[in-house]
C-alpha cells in the first residue's frame, strides 16, 4: 500500500468513488461536483488531501479544507478535517494510514484543526487514536443530532427570514455575537462567495424581526443530496444558524424561507437541521424540530497543539457539518 499527497481538486473523482463505496446507506452524495468545490474552499490555508493506493487503484482519502471561525473576539483559520473514508475491503489500515499522514502535515504547520465524527464510529476511534498519537490537545465540541421540522402553511410570526443581499449587514451579523464557550462560524466575503456556489444550491439568509427591520440574525441553508435504498433524494437543509437570542420564531422563519427556496426539487414537507448546538430544547420544539431518531449523531472535536491555547475553552460550534 502506498501513501501520498494529491491534489484535492483534482482527486474529486477518485474520492467519489471511494467515499460513495464508504459509508453505508443513507449517506450524502459525494459526488465529484460536490467534492470539487469543497476542495476548492478559499481562505488563509490551503486545501491538503492524502489518498492511500494499492498498486495503482486509490483505496483510501482523506482531506482538510479552510474554515474561519471566532471565539469571543477573536478569529482563527483553521482546518476542517474530513471526507475521510476507505474502500469497505481496506477499512481499517487504510483509513489510519491517510489520516496520520495528514496528521503529520498539520503537525508540521501547527495548525489547529476540527473534525465531526459519526459517534462511536470506527472513523471515530481512528481519528482519536491517531490524534493522540500525534500529541495533539484534544477538546470535545459535544454532540450534532440532526433535527427535523415539518413545513408550516403559514407564518406564525412577524419575524421574517430572507435571501442576503447586502454582505456588510450579513457581515455584520456573524460579528455581533461573542456568546462565551461557542466557536462561531466567521467566513471572510470569499467564502461567503464561495458557499453560494455550491453545485447543490445554497442560500445566505438574514432573520429579521420584522420586515425592514435590522437583522438579529442569518442561516446557510442548502439542498442536501443523500442517497438512499429509494435512491437520490433531495431536502431543503438548515446547515447552520446563527441567532443571537435564539427563539422559536426565528427559527420557524428561516423554516419556512427553506421550504420555498427550491419548489419541485427538494421534500415538501420536511426542513433538516444537522447542527442546532446551542439552542435549547424547548426553543426547537416550540419551533417544531424534532430530533431524528435514526439519524446518525456527529461528535465535533477539536484539536490543537499548545495546551494554553485560547481554543481550549471551546465548548460548541455551530459549524455547518461535513
């Protein structure tokens, strides 16, 4: 088995293959679009990804792509490691040689980076053994259960949620909020630029209490891709969230912002949500989320390399889940 460096755009076709081969059904659709454009997110730090070869047919990928995040008043670029996974037949000594070879690479740069991880998985322990392994400080950002919530007919509420048009408020927005313990989603307005290209579609939205009032909050909503027994299906998905008093009417209006967005294309009657961290259970219930029984949970974790690292009061994040 051999192990190198690719370069990760242009592995998206290989690492299609292999991660579709990976993970079990219901999954999301890696397909090479997808995989091409999130190995291709801007920023400070360059996307890096390690393939794993048996004679020449790639088994095994790995990679970490940039995302900018805040805690309290201070931001950080950072890595977001993923789109990890091995043919079934290689499951195991594949999948530990990429991640320590990535691992070696972010040691290198001591660069701090996170990753979510199905809970209890086999991934899982091979991302904290090798991690460990490589020395670095581990900090556990909690679980990501997935919610749902069922379309409404009507809304409910004076707060309305709408497409961003103006990046300065919605700029504006991602840096009001220095909520203690939670690590922010902060992208620069590359990245902003680069969510809304995303292959699957894609919207920044803004929540205001009111119409032409001030915005008190914004949403990254998508149309996911999974791929089921039944085949592709398509859902309008909250990514992530941002609210800096959470409320069930705000929430029911990014709601019913994602219902419309992508008609004759995406369930009608179900908005998901894979990463509500920080809002309260009785807001998402009143909002109408409920969690999803047989979703798979996500673990967030976070690693870095000086144990008095600001990072280590980390707690949550509401980063979208990849």
């Amino acid at each position: 088995m051999g192990v190198m460096r690719v370069c990760p755009a242009d592995f998206a076709e290989q690492a299609s293959d292999i991660l579709t081969a990976a993970w079990s059904l219901p999954s999301v659709n890696y397909s090479s679009a997808y995989l091409k454009w999130q190995l291709s997110s801007p920023g400070a730090l360059e996307p890096l990804a390690i393939a794993a070869f048996e004679g020449t047919q790639p088994i095994a990928f790995a990679a970490s792509i940039n995302r900018r995040l805040r805690l309290g008043r201070l931001t950080h670029d950072m890595y977001l490691l993923s789109f990890y996974g091995s043919r079934p037949e290689h499951r195991g000594p594949a999948g530990m040689a990429v991640l320590r070879a990535e691992l070696r690479i972010l040691r290198q740069a001591q660069v701090s980076f996170l990753s979510f991880a199905p809970s209890g998985s086999l991934s899982e322990q091979i991302l904290l053994a090798a991690c460990k392994a490589a020395g670095q400080t581990h900090i556990p950002l909690g679980s990501c259960r997935s919610h749902g919530a069922a379309v409404r007919p009507e809304k409910t509420s004076d707060f309305e949620a709408e497409e961003a048009t103006d990046d300065e408020e919605l700029r504006k927005v991602y840096d009001d909020d220095e909520s203690p313990g939670i690590l922010w989603s902060n992208p620069t307005g590359e990245q902003f630029a680069h969510y809304r290209r995303d292959p699957r579609g894609a919207v920044l939205a803004l929540v205001r209490p009111a119409p032409e009032r001030p915005a008190i909050g914004a949403a990254h909503i998508v149309r996911t891709e999974l791929l089921t027994s039944e085949g592709l299906q398509s859902y309008a998905t909250i990514d992530s969230v941002h609210l800096h008093q959470p409320s069930a009417d705000a929430l029911a209006a990014v709601v019913q912002l994602a219902s419309r967005l992508w008609p004759n294309q995406v369930n009608p009657r179900l908005v998901l949500a894979p990463n509500l961290s920080g809002i309260g259970p009785a807001v998402l219930r009143a909002a109408g989320f409920r969690e999803m029984p047989r979703a798979t949970i996500y673990n967030a974790h976070l690693f870095t390399y000086a144990p008095d690292d600001p990072l280590i009061a980390a707690r949550s994040t509401n980063l979208e889940v990849v």
